[in-house]
C-alpha cells in the first residue's frame, strides 16, 4: 500500500544519480491542428501550398516569359490556370492525406470493440472468452468465469499457461475492496541459491526446472471466497473440450511450427503435437483425452487431487525421472497467498495492482514519473516518446530490488518507490536532450528476464471484477508433459537469479531473488484494476515476459493521456525498454520522424513486426453511463466477449 509516512531515510536510501539538468522546452513549430491517431503519433494536417514548390516555379517561369512577350495568352486566362493547378494540386494532396489518417486511424481489429451492458471477458482465445460469458450468463461471478476461462486457455494454449503453472490475480468484490491472490509458483524445499551455477540451462528445461504448480490451489481459494457457481460447474466446459477435441487455432499453430525442434526433446509434447510423425497444422483435430480425465478428477474431488492423490503422485514422479527434487511433501504444502494490493494514482485514477514478488511497485513507479509531464497535452511528440523511454529505464533499475516479501526485507524502499517525491527526483533526472548508459540508473543489480504468460480480464452484471496472470514461463514451459494427467509443466525456476558472474556492466545477480527453499521468484506480472471516484473503470493486464510492464502502461497512458478507445488503446504500436540490454524495441507503426527522434537522441533502435507478439494486453473498460467496453489483443488472435 503507499505510505504518505515513509520515512525520508528511506527515500535517500534508494540509489539517485543526482545531476542538475536543464530540461528544454517542448518542440515548437507544432501545427496547433495537428491530430493525434490511433497510435498516438502525430498525423499531419492538410498540406499548404508550401508543400508544392514545383507548381510555385513553374508560376514564376510563366510569369517571367510573359512580361518578355513570349507567350500571347492574356494574364488573366495565365493566373487562373495556375491557380487551377495550384488548388487542385492541395485538394489532391489533403484528400491523401485524409486517407493515410484514416488507414492509421482505423484499428487493426476494428470489430474486436465488444459493447456489453452485463457482462464482459476479455482473453487471447476467442473460444475461451465465450465459455466465461456463458459462465456469467447462468449467473456466475466475475471470478467463477475468469477460472473457466483460464482452463480453457491453458487446455489450448498450454504453450503459454496451464494448470501446471501459476500466477496472480487481484479481485475487487462487490464491497468495492481488492485484494491479491499469489499463487506464484514455489521453489522445492531441498532447492538452493547455487544449484544452477555450474548449469544454468537445467532452470530453463528439465525436471529441475519446474516449481510446485500454484494455479488449482489459487482457483480453490478464489473460488471459495467469491465464487457463486459450483467448483465442478467451472471445469466442464475445458472437460468437454478436451475429450471431444477442438480445432487448432492460428497462434498454437504458430508456435508448433517455430518450436517444433523443441518438440522432438520430449515424448509427452511429441506424441501430442506430432502425431504419427506429422506435425499438427491450423484447423487439425486436437484431442487431450488424458487431461480432460485429470480436470474431471479435479473437478470433482477438489483441489486436493491436485496436490495430494494421485495426480501429484504421477507429476512427482514424471519431475524426478527428469532429473527433478520436487517431493510429494512439496505438492502437500503449496498454499496461495492473500496479500494487501499495491496502489497507486494515476491523473486522480486509482490503480491497485500486484505488490513484490510481482512488478506492481515498478508499474506505480514509472507511472508517477510520466504524471508529471503534460503527455496529454502535448501529445506523442519526439521529446515525449523519449520521456517515455527514460522513465521505463529508471522503473526497471528500481525494479531490480524485488524479491519475494516472506524472504526480502524491502518494504521501506519499496514504499519510497511509490512516493510522488521519489518520482519527482527521477524526473529531474531524465535529459529530454539524451539518453544515459545503463548505469547512469543506478541499477543495484543485473536484469532477470521472464517469459511467456496469459491474461484475463471480466467484469460482472454486479461490479465484481478480476484480472487475472498466470503462466509456465517459457513457450512450452519446462518442456516436460506428464502423459499420465496431461499436464504440461513450468519452468518457473528460471525466473530465479543465479548467483555468479556480473553482465557487461558490471552488475551481479539480484541477491533479493537468489533461489531459496520455498520461494517464490520475481515475476514481471502486473494485473490491475482501476478504479475513479470509487468505482470500477478498467480491468486490465498483460503477457509477454518483461514487456508486460510495458505494455500495461502504454495501454493506461493511451486510454488517460491520449483519450484511446480501449481497443485503440491496446491496438496502438507499443516500444519497450528495460534497461539490460541497452535497447529500444518498437512496433512498427510508429512514425519514422519519432524513430529518428530517439536514434538522435542517443538511443539504440530495434523495430520489429507488430505482428511478432512481442506482448499482449486483455482488457475491460466500465463506462461513465455503466456500459462495458472490451477488447483483446490483435498481436495473438485474441478475442473478448460479452452480453
């Protein structure tokens, strides 16, 4: 929670590069009716006759040969030719531009605006979205639909989640209170902070890569707390789905046919997407017939299948023959874990996200570094887009200091952190003239990058909302499926940092997230719920490793700053920085004038395809008159639903 009571200790104890810069105005020569797109750059305004110095010669030339007597056409009958062309020319030139703005301005999913009054849900899985609104069609709650759809999603998308993973969520109830439910996944008991130093690839892949999965505990305690339909009613949908079968869709396809070395490494994965030896394709058949039989047994006896009978037997059993220590004893003891929001303000919005070992406090923190600017008056202009940049490079050097609460001591600097006035200091610090090397920051340690992830957003007919991240980390996880239970399993362990060399900048692995018995890594997860005036107005977050971070800000920036729709919002190009290494990757779609704004500015510029899902957001909009807007991300087929 901020504390207006931190102490000022605390605030000097953050590291702070203290250097006095003088910070130049705005850039001028602005049209004042420049528009801002759907992107949120600048399109230009209708073209002067400036814009056309050839018919401005060519004028000239006429002009001249008639005062020597060269032409006998009268100069009345000259002038009105030339002003003929003249108009003609700038009408032709604004009707272009008119339709390049609207080819801008128009989104790249323009019918994935879902208007609902009751109920909405927000999912990369079109299919999954619709079994959440028919979980709150036969009176569900927020909360029941977000777990069935989150089934769902890990059934088809199981690249990416699954019930062998984990994750958070925060759920704000009809009483208007919210809370955070982690159910991050955990390090076994017999783990060690060196047990990956000689081999830092077996926390990526393998048995002893995998955490003691979270997820099913987390749905039994959210359930159990907001719940209104029966536990069993919730997994029906993804028991049917998987024994029935269902049609592969473009993004699993996708990542069959990128990842299908990585494939071949494991029996499991190769039995289930290649079989008789041929890879699956978009619209082939897909049955799961084993973990349809292992949601049923769940289903029906509770959460303690899970972690006590016989499906942890089969997943203990499957993690030690490759090569992993999780222990029956590990499942027995996994529990979720309630925890107080982190909050934050936003142009007087209220912004509750998820608190260490998540990224809640970085969120809050580059948020209130941006507050300060009048991004919403100014527009996406060169020196905003490199502002931008800046505060993402001093949120993620503060970012480093996050660990898991129950292991790290951090409150006092975390708390700072999420001060005005700390932010304030930050601000002073970013040259609107250059960018800095990484140390410039102050990072206190190396970058741990994470991976993969899905999200959900709903909202219900009463008010009840959830936004809700879960993951296995990398694509594909530990790249281990049980075949007895069909579940695949995470490789959250890589998550953790690994005690040993420092990078190219001298910066050593977070200490904050060494491994530890029962730990629980740092994750780069942000789901948020924003609430003005007390009352619901948006539900959002993201996949995408550390680029989640990103790309829930910029998604909050283009709703609060640049007035986007929330499919606009999500739509628009997005850019990433976070720090380590020392880049800038952009979506194409931004324009050229603001790439070149950042190369002069010292900034090392990558562009990559929209199209290459470098992060995705889901999210639910409540508007003033209560009616719902919803939207998912284009980047990975996704889909929203309401009613």
């Amino acid at each position: 929670m901020v504390s207006d009571s931190s102490s000022e200790d605390a605030l000097d104890s953050l590291p702070m590069t203290m250097v006095r810069l003088s910070t130049p105005t705005l850039e001028e020569g602005r049209p004042a009716d420049d528009a801002t797109d759907r992107t949120g750059l600048l399109v230009s305004s209708e073209p002067s006759s400036d814009s056309i110095p050839v018919n401005r010669q060519r004028s000239s030339r006429r002009r001249d040969a008639w005062k020597r007597g060269q032409k006998k056409v009268t100069t009345g009958a000259r002038l009105y030719v030339v002003w003929f062309l003249i108009i003609f020319l700038v009408l032709l030139f604004a009707l272009v531009g008119l339709r390049d703005e609207r080819q801008k301005t128009e989104p790249v999913n323009p019918e994935g605006l879902i208007i609902a009054k009751n109920g909405a849900v927000a999912s990369e899985e079109i299919h999954c979205s619709n079994v959440g609104v028919e979980i709150l069609k036969a009176g569900g709650s927020a909360v029941d639909a977000a777990i069935a759809t989150q089934l769902c999603i890990g059934s088809i998308n199981s690249f990416s989640a699954g019930i062998g993973g984990g994750g958070f969520m925060i759920i704000r109830g009809t009483d208007g209170k919210a809370e955070i439910i982690d159910f991050r996944e955990t390090a076994a008991g017999a783990a060690n902070k060196t047990m990956y130093s000689k081999q830092p690839d077996l926390a990526k892949w393998g048995g002893l890569s995998v955490g003691v999965p979270g997820e099913i505990r987390g749905f039994e305690l959210a359930h159990k707390k907001f719940g209104k339909l029966p536990w069993k009613s919730l997994f029906e949908p993804s028991i049917k789905m998987n024994r029935d079968g269902f049609k592969v869709p473009p993004e699993l396809a996708k990542r069959i046919q990128v990842y299908k070395e990585m494939l071949e490494k494991d029996e499991g994965l190769k039995e289930l997407y290649k079989p008789n030896g041929t890879l699956l394709v978009e619209g082939d058949l897909l049955k799961r017939e084993n973990l349809a039989d292992t949601l049923e047994l769940i289903a029906t006896e509770g959460a303690d299948a899970f972690y006590n009978g016989s499906i942890a037997t089969a997943l203990v059993d499957k993690i030690q023959q490759t090569g992993g220590i999780l222990t029956l004893d590990d499942f027995a003891s996994y529990h979720p874990i309630v925890r107080e929001p982190t909050v934050g303000y936003y142009h007087g919005r209220k912004i509750s996200t998820a608190p260490a070992p998540a990224s809640g406090p970085a969120l809050i923190n580059i948020l209130n570094i941006l507050e300060g600017y009048e991004l919403k008056v100014d527009g996406s202009t060169q020196v905003n887009i490199h502002r931008i940049v800046e505060a993402l490079k001093h949120g993620f050097a503060r970012r480093t200091e996050l660990g898991d609460p129950d292991f790290v001591n951090n409150t006092a600097n975390i708390e700072a952190m999420l001060r005005k006035d700390y932010a304030g200091l930050q601000r002073r610090n970013i040259s609107d003239d250059t960018t800095f090397d990484p140390e410039y920051y102050n990072p206190r340690f190396d970058i741990q990058e994470d991976h993969g992830t899905t999200h959900v957003s709903v909202i219900d007919k009463d008010g009840q909302a959830i936004a809700l991240t879960s993951t296995v980390n990398l694509v594909f996880g530990s790249l281990v499926l049980d075949q007895k239970t069909g579940i695949l399993l995470n490789d959250e362990m890589d998550d953790f940092s690994i005690p040993g060399t420092p990078n190219y900048f001298g910066l050593y692995p977070s200490p904050f997230n060494y491994v530890a018995p029962v730990k629980r890594p740092q994750s780069s997860s942000v789901p948020a719920i924003i609430e003005n005036n007390g009352e619901i107005e948006m539900v959002l977050g993201a996949s995408g490793g550390a680029k989640i971070i990103t790309a829930t800000l910029q998604v909050i920036i283009n709703v609060y700053d640049f007035d986007m729709n929330v499919l606009k919002a999500i739509d628009a190009p997005r850019l990433h920085h976070q720090l380590l290494p020392n880049q800038v990757t952009i979506e194409s779609g931004y324009s050229q004038d603001l790439i070149e704004g950042l190369v002069l500015r010292g900034h090392n510029v990558t562009v990559v395809d929209i199209s290459s899902a470098m992060s995705e957001v889901q999210a639910v909009m409540r508007l003033k008159n209560g009616v719902l807007n919803a939207a998912s991300d284009f980047r990975k087929h996704g889909m929203a639903a309401g009613y």
